[in-house]
C-alpha cells in the first residue's frame, strides 16, 4: 500500500531515516484523511502537533535552539512528501517553517532564546502576516501602522489578508509601518496569537485546499512590545523577502509533491482501465501524457533542489527560487489538468482525487509571489547589471 | 522500574507471506520485515510505564542479524537500550525453546521489576511464548491487558478476551502481555531516530546467554511443521437465484453455517 517510493539522493543516512519517516506519517496519517477533510473543511490542527511531536515542524532551524540542523535540501523533500499527501498539510509546514524564519535568521540571540525553541517544538504553529487587502504583489506599500509608544511598545493598527492559519496559528510574524513610506518604513514582528487587539476574520470560502485556513488578520491598537520586534526599524522588508525565498522553494516543493500524486493516479489508472481489449495506457496518446507529466515533475524536483543546494553552501538563490517557484507550479498546473484529461470522465468526479488536484494547484501559481511576479524577479536579475 | 520489552521482527501484514519449501520455516527474505504491531504497542506501554515510575526500559529480541532493526525503531520511540539473542544455532526453534532462550536473555539483565510482551506475533500467532517465559522465570502472568497500571510494588491489569473483562494483579516482578487495543504506538521523532544510533545494542550468541546448543533449533524442537500449502485462492462464492424461495435458502445457508 501507499504511494511508489521515489528514489532520492539524498546527502546523508539520517536524511534517509528523516524520508522514510515522513513516508510513514503520510501513508499512514495524511493520505487516509485529506480527500474527508477536504470536503468538510476542517483544519487537521492535531495532525500539526503529531507532525511537530515527530520533529518536522523545525527541520531547517539549528539544533542548538531546538531545531533539527537539516539542510533545505532535505527540509524541501520532507515538504514534497507531505504535500503529495496531502497538499494542505504540506503547504501549513512550509507556512510554519516560513513564520520562524524572521526570527531565527534575524533576531538577537536573547530572542531567539526566549522564543524560537518553542515555535520550533511541534506544540505550536505559526503564521506569516506580510499581504493586506489592498496590496499583495506590492507589499512594500503595506498600511498596517506599529505606532511607537512612549513607554516604548507599540500599538499595532490594520488589517493583514490571505493568512494561512489565520485564527489558528500561536503566532505570527508581522510586518508594519514603523515610518515613512516605502519599503524603509516597514518593520517585522514577532506577536503572540491571543494578544488583545488582534482578532482573525471569518476564513475565506476558497476554490481548494479548503482544510487550510486563510482569513483576514485585524490589529485595532494591539500592543506589542518593544522586545518583539525582529531587527532595527525599518529592516523589516529585508526581513520579509528573505523569507520569501526561502518559502517560494517550500511552494515549489508543495508544487512537485502535488504533481507527482496527480501523476501516480494517472499512472495506476492508465495500468488497469481498459479499452478496445487494451489497458490505455498502451495508447501513446495516454503514454505520451504521463510521459509530458513525469519530465515536468522530475525537471520540477531537480530545479527546487539546485536552488535549495545554492541556499544551503550559503550563495545567492533569490533567483533560482523564483525560477524553481514559477517552473513547479506551472508545471503542476499542466500536470494536474492533463491527468484529469488521463482518467477522462472519472477525472471530473469526485471519487478520484485529480480533480481536486487541479482545482489545489490553483493557488500555488498565486501564492508567495504570483508567478508574474516571480518572472518579475528573475527578469530584473537578468537586466539590472 | 526497570522494564525488559520482549519484541519480534515480522513480514509485514501487508506483504506476501510464505514458509520456505527447504524447512517450513518462515521465508524472512521474501517479505519485508517489520517490528510486530503489537510489540510496538508493547514498547508503548513501557514508556507510558518509565514516563510515570522512573527506571529503565530495555528491548530485547531473539531473531536473525537483520532483527536489529526491529530494535533500532523500539531504541527510536524512546527505549534505552537492546539485548539481540543472534545465533544460526536457535533457527527453526519452536515455542518452548524460545521461551526459554528470551529467558534467559532477561536473565542478562538487571534488576527487571516487568517484563512487557505482545500477546501474539502476526507471522507465527502462537500466543504461547509470553506465558511460557514467566513460567520459566518463576514470574506471574497477566496476559491480553488492555489497561496496565503499576502502583508501588503491585501491577493491576484488565485482561480483555473473548469471555469478557477480568481485573487482575500480581506482585512484581511479573510478566504482562498486552493486547491490540492498549494504547496508540506514538511515532519515532526524526531525534529519536538520530539518538538511537548511539544507544547500547549488547548482542549475545547462544554462549554468551548460557543456552546450550542442544536445547534449540529446528532439529531438537518439540513440534514440527510436516507440510504447507499456501492457502487456496478464494473461490467465487455461491449464487442464490431467487425463485420465491431466496429467504429460506438464505436462512438454510447460515443455519447450515451455525451463523443464526
């Protein structure tokens, strides 16, 4: 039972210990509940904490504050997995891992004593609160005002949308005017969920990943406290879009692991039903899509992966992220929808799971950068010299 | 508390199952092999035990080279240490022989208060050893608990079989073997798994445990497997065409099956 086992390189044995555990958690605890869960809309809040019981919702993060010292390379494959079980609950780790990189790449060490440990831990989950109603691709135009007190907390005032685990994360990394306009005028947060002042919205009715939730983040005068803040005033968008890249190869990564389970139905599929006496997968014009989709998803893996290995020896990866983000979801897109075409009739009904698939690879060409922005980034590294 | 978990590496349930043709015995390596469910549930237990009384929780196995790694996933969940009883001598040995083999493997270690067990292996299903070791230990034994608790020196249980609920208890030391509805076996952490490598894995030949030679293996066990056939394929089953009388038959077929 369970899904094929992908050959991976992987870089060392507890990597591999690391893949085959998470092979166990998605055959066993994921794929059973994500097509029931999809359909009710319930968030898995408790398979969150048997995830970070597990050690998987602090991968990438230093042992010494609780972490477990994985490499992206190996972090990303744990995501594919996850996500090619259940693309929800994939893309919630990603969101989790994103939420703890302000602090943990940007805080003080007396900071990340206090609190990254325990965001790190598995009890508790987070949320990245970046997007506002008005503004997403532009973000450094964000309204939401952090007004300096003179007891020197501050009162945080605005509204935050499209926040994945918005009214159900513990915590939230914020970004918010402490200045002028413009992305100098932007600084990062580290609030607790629960803080007086900031309540989450109804969650949005969304076209898939609908266990996920996503909903509006209000702050009417919240305070939050000066040892909060993550880096000097106005660091905060640096602070933003360094996450950003590394959470653009988590969506990558979700976008390869969906693809490839789109795939692995298709491929089953085209195995068993059969027609004029032969299975149909003996037809070239059902082989040659499977064969289309398989290049895709292999070309997809190898992509996030070369990103992730420049990230992980320290170079710059902000645009091959944005490649690997912009190839991947694309291509999961195209892979999702010529699966359905593969199972026909049986494709477009709920029984099987492809359409439903194609509906969840949607939003991966949206979110942590639309793909017109992501093309934006990568046409601006080939132009700005 | 110190705790001795009797565990056993199997072929998965879900792969194919097969005797060899050469001696009956079970073919190890056409299946994937596991540790046993029930012995995870075993392990569980244990920890839930160690978690509330303190002590040590020490896994031990009888079983092939490659039984290491039914140990390396109880290590994993949180164990502290493993016993593997390993020798080409004990293959093929039958239920009492074991028995006495893990016996005296327990007997290696120290100051054991409980010994936990699964009440039956999914390959072999004798459900025989786990009494058979307390016997020859001396110990009490309180099999199929679906609930053990540990109170100073006295372990109550509810034993759950098909006649019902029993509550029983002994003094410890004793033996327990739990059944399938104990508890929910946590997952290894990816911590567990690195922590694991570097827990203590004593292995013992048959000389090292002081088990001679001619007490065990195939050729000196007291049962022996003749002949097996793997099981037939299932056949289609039995139509009833209904001509009026389809209740009736119906009714016929369970009563003939003493189903009603």
């Amino acid at each position: 039972m369970g899904a094929p086992v992908i050959d991976r390189q992987l870089p060392t044995d507890d990597a591999a210990a690391l893949l085959d555990l998470t092979r166990d958690l998605a055959t066993r605890e994921l794929a059973p509940r994500a097509a029931e869960a999809e359909r009710t809309g319930e968030f898995p809040r408790e398979l969150f904490r048997t995830l970070g019981r597990a050690g998987l919702l602090g991968l990438p993060y230093p042992e010494e504050y609780g972490g477990s010292g994985q490499p992206y390379e190996v972090y990303l494959q744990v995501v594919e997995e996850l996500a090619r079980a259940w693309l929800a609950v994939g893309l919630g780790v990603s969101v989790h891992t994103l939420s703890c990189h302000g602090l943990a790449s940007f805080g003080t060490e007396e900071q990340k004593r206090r609190w990254l440990p325990d965001m790190l831990g598995g009890e508790l989950l987070g949320a990245y609160c970046l997007s506002e109603p008005h503004c997403g691709s532009d973000a450094a135009a964000l309204r939401t005002r952090a007004e300096r007190q003179p007891d020197g907390d501050y009162l945080v005032t605005g509204t935050k949308a499209w926040i994945t685990h918005g009214g159900v994360a513990d915590f939230c990394t914020l970004l918010a005017r402490t200045g002028g306009e413009g992305a100098k005028g932007i600084s990062a947060f580290l609030v607790e969920a629960g803080t007086p002042g900031m309540v989450a919205a109804p969650a949005e009715r969304k076209m898939g990943m609908k266990s996920s939730v996503t909903a509006q983040v209000v702050f009417d005068r919240a305070r939050v406290a000066e040892q909060r803040r993550i880096g000097a005033e106005g660091e905060g968008f640096g602070v933003a879009m360094a996450a950003l890249d590394a959470g653009r190869l988590g969506i990558a990564a979700c976008a390869v692991g969906l693809a490839q389970a789109a795939l692995d139905v298709a491929v089953e599929y085209a195995g068993e039903r059969t027609a004029f006496g032969r299975p149909i997968g003996d037809f070239q014009g059902v082989s040659f899509l499977l064969a289309d989709a398989a290049a895709g998803v292999e070309a997809s893996r190898q992509l996030y992966l070369a990103a992730a290995r420049r990230k992980d020896a320290g170079r710059p990866y902000a645009t091959q992220a944005a490649m690997a983000k912009l190839v991947a979801t694309d291509t999961c897109m195209k892979v999702t929808t010529d699966m359905v075409q593969v199972l026909g009739g049986a494709g477009y009904v709920e029984d099987y799971p492809v359409e439903r698939y194609m509906r969840e690879a949607k939003v991966l060409q949206i979110v942590e950068g639309t793909n017109q922005i992501q093309r934006l980034v990568i046409g601006r590294a080939l132009l700005d010299r | 508390m110190n705790i001795v978990v009797l565990v056993k590496q199997v072929p998965d349930t879900n792969s194919e199952r097969r005797l060899t043709d050469s001696d009956h015995t079970l073919d190890r390596a056409s299946a994937d092999v596991v540790l046993d469910e029930i012995n995870e549930r075993a392990v569980e237990e244990a920890l839930r035990l160690q978690e509330a009384h303190g002590g040590e929780v020490t896994v031990v196995t009888m079983g092939p080279d490659s039984a290491t790694d039914a140990l390396r996933k109880a290590l994993s969940m949180g164990a502290d240490k493993a016993v593997h009883l390993s020798d080409a001598a004990l293959h093929g040995s039958d239920a009492v022989q074991t028995a006495r083999a893990l016996a005296k493997v327990i007997g290696t270690v120290e100051g054991v208060d409980l010994v936990l067990a699964g009440n039956e292996a999914t390959d072999g299903r004798m459900g025989a050893v786990p009494a058979m070791v307390a016997e020859v230990l001396g110990l009490p034994a309180l099999t199929h608990a679906r609930k053990v608790e540990v109170d100073g020196s006295t372990v109550r249980v509810e034993r759950e079989t098909d006649e019902g609920v029993a509550f029983v208890e002994a003094a410890l030391p004793a033996l327990v073997s739990v059944g399938e509805k104990i508890n929910e076996p946590r997952y290894p952490s990816f911590k567990g798994i690195m922590a694991a490598k570097k827990k203590p894995v004593t292995t013992l030949g048959l000389a090292d445990a002081g088990i001679d030679a001619a007490e065990v293996g195939l050729a000196n066990a007291a049962t022996t497997v003749v002949e097996a056939a793997p099981k037939p394929p299932r056949s289609g089953g039995q139509k009833v065409e209904d001509a009026g009388d389809g209740g009736v038959r119906i009714a016929e077929f369970l009563a003939a099956q003493k189903l009603i």
